[in-house]
C-alpha cells in the first residue's frame, strides 16, 4: 500500500490546485511528513501559492507553474458558466501534461503528486492524485461528468484520500473504487502543533474561505453577526475595512487555534481544520456548488 508513510529519500515534483487556499492548506501537513522522511520536494505553484509554502518550510524548490483559469460568479458556482470554461480547461489540461513530461526528461523524479490537478501527472515516476472526491456529488443528469472524473483519476497510479476510512468524514464522497485507492486521515495544518499548543478557545472568527468573489456571499449570510466577531481572517481589503482583519497565515493561524466558533463556507479543507481545532462550526454551502451542499446537509445529520 502506497501512502505517505512510504515515501523516503526521494525526488518529488508536487502541485496543489488553484481554486481557493484549501488545496495549499491542506497539503502542508503531508508536506511536512513528507521532508521528515528526507525527501527532496519541488513544488509547482503560483506566486501566492509559493508565499504561503515559504512561510511555512525554508526547504522547498520552487518552479512558477500557471494556474488553472477559473472564472467565478459573484452569485455563486455557475453551472453554465463553467461548461463554457470547459475546452480552456482541457487545454491547460494537455498544456500541463506536456510541461511534466518535459520537466521529467531533464529532472527525472520518483513521484509526481498533485492535488486535485487531474494534469499533473508523468510518463515517468509513480503519479499520485490526492483528494476527498472519488465520488463527485452530481445529479443523475450529469453522470458523464462522474465518468470523466472516474478515468481521469484511474491515470494516477495511487490516489491518497483525505479522509478517515471508519469516520467518512467526507460520505460518500470518499469512496473508493479502485484498489489503488488508500485513506491517509484527515489533514490540518493545525496537526503541525495540535498536540503541543495548547490555547484557551474565545474568539468568534469570519473565515473568508474559497474563491475571493464568494466572499459577499459570505458576508451577507453572517451580517446580522458582524459586530460580534473577534477576529476577520481572509477578507478582500476592497469588500471590508476593518481593524479586525487579518491577512497574514501565521496571524491567521492564532486566531484560529483560539477560536470557540468559526463561521465560513463549508468547505472540506476547513471541515477537517474543525475537527483538528474541536471548535464549534457555523457555515454555509456555497450556493450551486454540490459537494458543498452535501457537506453542509451531512454536518447537520
């Protein structure tokens, strides 16, 4: 079995997507296990992307690697506008594939991890897909987007799922239906200091999760309770000017470990932030988004 526990002395190229923070947030804890275990790691991310790895580790390689073009609606996800994106999409897609291939003549490396970007992968070395999402919670009429997502993910050798196997955190989300499909547990940076940090839980903390032109999304549902929050985290300079916010991770990540409640969208990287932290959870789905909408009705249950 394939998982992070596995891996040692090896060259690594490693790529997180770009669609909100939650994929460079959740990554760091396998990242650190990771270089424990005395590998080299080259990371392919955007410059925002880079900041926040390098706030955290001064022993990553970095490589400028574009983002996947993602246009948002203020509105919420949009069915229809993100079909329209498609053929961009499966052009950055095959773009991606052929820029890893050239990378892996020249630098040749043991594994080449990505986090939800189905493009990063290689010809050569071991390719790992890691997710939550095996099952993508779609309505039967979109059931070719289930197919695509199935093929897609069987082109990895192993995928890594962000889930514990006996809790299914993430329902039926996270199963699996490959053998070379293995849960690795939830990943938080909070584990990086979870047993040792100890922090009284006060504060009522705004988290402005996902894509930044959601955050008015956001901040209409909690606006009754905007006086009441301690502490603004993520917020876009142009949509709230407050004493209260913050934009630096490391400040972010003390305001979070002192939360008592946390109000966001209902994302699955901050769901198992949640448990790591064990404070209490206000959130919202984010409107048209499914898997949201499902995480949001399974947190109720």
């Amino acid at each position: 079995m394939l998982t992070p526990n596995r891996i040692h002395n090896a060259k690594i190229i490693f790529s997180p997507l770009n669609w909100g923070m939650g994929h460079v947030s959740r990554s760091l804890p396998i990242l650190e296990q990771l270089l424990r275990q005395n590998n080299v790691i080259t990371v392919f991310c955007s410059a925002p992307q880079e900041a926040i790895y390098a706030s955290y580790f001064n022993n990553l390689h970095f490589i400028r690697h574009d983002s996947y073009s993602f246009s948002f609606s203020s509105e919420g996800f949009k069915l229809a506008k993100f079909i329209r994106q498609l053929p961009s999409l499966i052009r950055q897609h095959v773009k991606e594939r052929n820029r890893i291939n050239q990378y892996l003549r020249t630098n040749p490396s043991d594994y080449i991890i990505s986090d939800q970007r189905y493009g990063f992968r290689g010809k050569s070395g071991c390719s790992i897909f890691i997710t939550h999402q095996c099952t993508l919670p779609l309505p039967w009429y979109l059931g070719f987007g289930q197919y695509i997502n199935r093929f897609l993910i069987k082109r990895f050798h192993a995928t890594w799922i962000l889930d514990n196997e006996k809790e299914r955190y993430a329902g039926k989300l996270s199963k699996t239906f490959t053998e070379t499909q293995h849960y690795i547990g939830i990943k938080s940076r909070f584990q990086l200091e979870c047993n040792s940090v100890k922090t009284e839980k006060k504060l009522k903390v705004l988290l402005f999760n996902g894509p930044i032109e959601f955050q008015a999304i956001l901040l209409n549902a909690f606006n009754t309770e905007f006086d009441q929050f301690d502490v603004i985290i993520g917020a876009d300079a142009e949509l709230i000017h407050d004493s209260r916010c913050i934009r630096s991770w490391n400040e972010a990540d003390q305001s979070l470990r002192a939360a008592a409640v946390i109000y966001s969208f209902c994302g699955y990287t901050t769901l198992m932030d949640v448990i790591c932290l064990g404070c209490e959870w206000r959130c919202i789905p984010t409107p048209g988004q499914w898997e949201q909408l499902y995480l949001h009705k399974k947190t109720l249950t």
